[in-house]
C-alpha cells in the first residue's frame, strides 16, 4: 500500500470514528429511553454497583408492560389530546396574524419593513423565564389560571415574532413579478393580497405551522407557572411533573412517554430544518 | 382615474391593516410585560391580592444579601459560559464531519438532530434517570471500563451537579450550533478555500487561518443563541436537581420560580429575573452589530 492511501484510509477511519462519537454523544439517551421503555423492570432495577449485570442490553425478554401502562393507566392520551387542542388553536392565531404582518413588511412597507421585521423579531429574544412573573399576574386577572386558554394566549407571544420574520424572508425569495403581472391585468391591490398572494405563500405557511407545533409541543415554562391540575397538562409539563407518582418514578413509563413524544418532532425538524436556520441566521449566512 | 385609488390600491393603509394584529400582540402581550416585570421587581407585589404597593430597591436589596441568589448568579454565569465553550467545541469540530460525505451520513444526521428536537423537560427527565444515584449508566460504563473507583453522586454533589447540567445543556444546544456552522461552511466562496489549497495549505491550516476566520460571525450567531437558550433555561435544572442539593444549584430562572410563583413573591422573583437583562442585552448588542455588518457586507457585493 503507498503512503498516499494509507494516509486516506487513516482519515476514512478517523472520519468514521468521529461521526460515530458524535451521533453516540446524541443518541445515547434516546438509545436509553428505548432500552428502558421496553426493559421488565427484574433487567431494569439492577443497581450500576453490580458489574456482572450488563445494563446497556436486553438481559431479559423486552416487554410492553410500560407502554400498557402509559396508555391504560397514566392521564398520557389526556396530556396528548391537550396537546393537540393547543396546538391547532395556536396555529390558528399564528397563521392569522404573522402571515399578513410578514406579507405586509415584505411587500407594502417599503425601506421601514426591515427595521420594523427586525424589532419584532428581536422580541423573540424576550425570555419565558423573564415574563412568567408579570404573564402569572396577569393570567390570573382574566381568571384563566389553570387553564388551557391560558396557553393559547401566551403562546402565540413566542410564536408571532418569530413567524413573522419567517414569512417576510420567505416572501424576499419569492419573484415579485407574479403579482405585478396581475397587477397589470387589473388586479387590484387588495384583489393580489386575497387571490394571488395566498398561493404564492403556501409553503412559508407549512413552515409557520411546522415551527409552532414544535415550539407548542416543547414549551415547559408558561406551562408549569399556569398549570396545577394534572388533567389540563400538556405533553411536556405532564410527563415529567405527574407521572412520577410520590417518590416513585415509573422509569419505564417516563421513557416511553419521552420517546413516543420524541420521534414525530425528530421527523418533522429533519424536514424542516433548513427553513428554520435561515430564520435564526437572519442573513448572516448569505449565499 | 382619481376615484380608483380607493382603499383597495392604498400599500400604505393595506400595509398597517396587516400588521397592525401583530404588532398589537407584540406590543400588548410582550412589550407591555416585559415594562412590568420591570416595575414588578420594585414592589412588594404578591400572587395572593392583586394590589400591591412600593418597595423601592427593597426586594434588591434583599436578594443581594442573599448567599442562594448570589450562589444562583454565580451558577447562571458559570453554566452559561461553560455550555458555550463546550458548545463551540463539539460544533466546529462536528462540522467539519458532516460537511464530508460517508456512508450512512443521513441517519446521523437525523440522530444528531435528534437532541434539538425533543422537549427540552423530557430530554432533561432522561437525563435524570441516567445520572439516577443508584441505576446510573455511566457509573456503570465507567466501573466496567475500571476507570472508576468509587462512586459518582452526579446529582448529589454541588459540582457533579454543576458538570451534569452544563453537559446537558451543551448536548441539548450543540446540534443547533452544528448545523448554522454547516450553513456557514457552505456560503464559504469555493475560490477561497481551493486558492489555499493550491497554495499548499494542509487541513489544519486551512481550517484555523482559513475557515474559522470566514466562520466567525457565524460562529457567534450560534453563541448568541447558545447564551439565550442556556442563561434563561429554567427546565433542565428544575428537573435536573430542583436547585439542589441545599439550593447550591440554582440558577436565576429557577430560583425567580421558586420564590416568585411557588413562594408567591412576585416582587422578589421578578428582580432575580431581571438579573438576566445583561445576559439579554449583550446579545441583543452584538446581534445588532453583526446584522448591520452582513448588510454593509452585502451592500459591498
């Protein structure tokens, strides 16, 4: 073998062993939540101390006892279905009023659109952590504490900002020339905005409801500050704050609900991502 | 032709009508909060009665007397700077591997995404049962391996406790990170890096006097982003350890939830929230700064 190959298969090999720490470093806890999800619990509560047992394999048949009892016995299908409830209702407030606003700052407000799609997104900057406090005073003056309305409110403040500016680049990468043309057959302004423009935009939607589904399916914060009763949580409050029962944690449970959540957003962002990244990199990454 | 130019054809009054939805819930539900948690922090406002009278710089004055807030502070900063180290790390280096083509290459993507998908509570109750004190897998794989002794208390003791949180949040954000560096590497104009090379650049070279330099504005996006979703994290450490042991792992979010919604202190949990301002306005400085410079940069092209 010349030298020259031996150096590339050294930096195939190393290439290979690179990818694999990293995608090892990644995975490992989801490789955990599946071992643990579907261990009996005789293979799963073995003390670390006790180096004969192998805790990183099956030593027993896997079972589906933790599934049934995520499904059948813990309020999971309820914080799923809450979910969803939030989810469509923020996707319905969202669509409505960041659409028209990136639309408008992309195309109607001239040279204060930038600056203006700028301050707005900025405030997507503004933590949960730093306005739970006054938002807790607040849900609670409109009497909406412990409820799902609460979110639906709330929500939308993170979802807004960020969707806005979404749908203004969107519309930067689209040609303006199709609405001009139909602007000369004798369109009238408002006529391109509620006939053509809505086509043109279809894919900047998807994404505005790719990225609220996620951020709803995610967000912990507002929940845990709104939320007491255990039959209003959401997917991400429920599963770790209720279904440890007392001091016991159901770990087979917890981790297949944690996988079972995990996977459709996987999916979705492996779709998703690029879009996503031109929205965080504002330009900064030009082609 | 005077009498066409209706509502219809105005872009301008078109124009505000649209946005005004969205910058009424911006200003409403953001701005005007944010102002309160502000004033907040200046009274002695409480989640029991809904009126609330003035306390000046007393629940300030309160909270920096005190050693857990000031031990929060220190933890927020020393976390934040950590995650951020690490993260820079792991997604320069991680870039540099995914941007090369190998086999399997789009499952390792979808795993590498993997931890910036998943919520972040149930990512962080995972990591709980693998620190877990008696189950915990790494105390195993390190037993096992002989490169451990005695016995690892992750979320038992202050520092472990430290280190568990900062690994976390950096496997949480790394991925992000990785992929904006990726972004970056690709709007690299070729002629660049391939004039290098023929100038006899080896990969070293290439990657520290060529790449890295190009990168670092991008670099720094995924850093700003990396402070934001670190410093103002409240569910990998109230998960996590709850603060403790002994409240020796708060960190100011954590800590503004426990005295501002579970102890009710409105007042005293918004001023420990507005401790993170200066984390926040670094950011949005430097934010500033680097979208004024991209667009003189592509004004200059």
């Amino acid at each position: 073998m010349t030298r020259a190959a031996l150096r590339r298969v050294t930096r195939r090999a190393a290439l290979y062993a690179a990818a694999l720490g990293f995608i090892g470093f990644a995975g490992f806890p989801f490789y955990w939540m599946l071992v643990t999800a579907f261990k009996q619990n005789r293979d799963l509560y073995v003390g670390a101390s006790d180096l004969s047992h192998v805790p990183w394999i099956f030593n027993d048949p896997p079972t589906l006892e933790h599934v049934k009892l995520l499904f059948g016995q813990t309020d999971f299908p309820h914080w799923v279905l809450n979910t969803l409830l939030v989810v469509a209702a923020v996707v319905i407030i969202t669509v409505a009023v960041a659409v028209p606003a990136g639309y408008s700052l992309a195309r109607l407000a001239g040279r204060w659109g930038e600056r203006l799609g700028m301050g707005i997104f900025f405030t997507y900057l503004i933590p949960p952590t730093l306005l739970f406090v006054p938002f807790a005073r607040l849900v609670s003056l409109l009497g909406l504490q412990n409820s799902l309305a609460s979110l639906v409110l709330i929500y939308p403040t993170m979802t807004i900002p960020f969707c806005t500016w979404l749908v203004m680049g969107f519309l930067r990468s689209v040609p303006w020339e199709i609405e001009e043309q139909a602007m000369i057959d004798g369109y009238s302004r408002l006529a391109v905005i509620v006939k053509v423009a809505p086509r043109l935009i279809v894919p900047g939607i998807l994404t505005v409801i790719v990225f609220t589904f996620t951020l709803v399916m995610q967000e912990f914060v507002y929940a845990l500050t709104f939320i007491s009763s255990v039959d209003k949580m959401t997917v991400s409050l429920g599963v770790p704050i209720a279904l440890v029962r007392g001091d016991v944690y159901h770990w087979g449970a917890l981790m297949a609900a944690a996988l079972f959540t995990s996977i459709p957003l996987a999916i979705v962002y492996n779709v998703f991502i690029d879009r996503f990244i031109q929205g965080f990199t504002m330009g900064a990454v030009k082609g | 032709m005077m009498e066409r130019r209706t509502f219809a054809d105005r872009e301008d009054v078109l124009g505000a009508v649209m946005l005004a939805p969205a910058l009424a819930y911006v200003i409403v539900l953001v701005g005007v909060p944010f102002v309160l948690a502000i004033v907040l922090s200046f009274s002695n406002a409480t989640a029991g009665s809904l009126s609330f009278g003035w306390a000046g710089l007393g629940n300030y004055a309160a909270i920096l007397g005190d050693p857990i807030f000031l031990r929060a502070l220190r933890n927020s900063a020393v976390v934040t700077v950590g995650t951020q180290l690490l993260v820079v790390i792991l997604a320069t280096a991680a870039a540099q591997v995914f941007r090369a083509t190998f086999r399997g290459k789009r499952f390792a993507r979808f795993v590498l995404l993997l931890p910036w998908a998943v919520p972040v509570s149930l990512a962080a109750i995972a990591w709980t049962w693998i620190f877990d004190s008696t189950f915990s897998v790494i105390n195993w794989t390190l037993k096992a391996s002989g490169l451990l002794h005695g016995w690892l208390y992750w979320l038992g003791d202050p520092g472990l406790a430290l280190t568990a949180i900062i690994i976390v949040q950096a496997w949480r954000i790394f991925p992000f990170a990785t992929v904006i560096v990726l972004a970056g590497l690709a709007s690299i104009p070729q002629e660049i890096v391939e004039a290098a090379v023929v100038d006899g650049a080896g990969f070293w070279r290439r990657l520290f006097q060529v790449e890295l330099p190009l990168l670092l504005p991008v670099v720094a996006v995924a850093v700003l982003f990396g402070v934001v979703y670190t410093a103002t994290d409240l569910g990998v450490v109230y998960i996590l350890t709850g603060g403790g042991p002994a409240n020796t792992t708060h960190v100011l979010p954590t800590l503004a939830f426990q005295r501002g919604i579970l102890g009710a202190d409105l007042g005293q949990g918004a001023a420990i929230a507005v401790f993170l301002l200066p984390f926040l306005i670094v950011v949005a400085v430097a934010m500033l700064r680097l979208a004024r410079r991209a667009e003189v940069g592509g004004a200059a092209r």
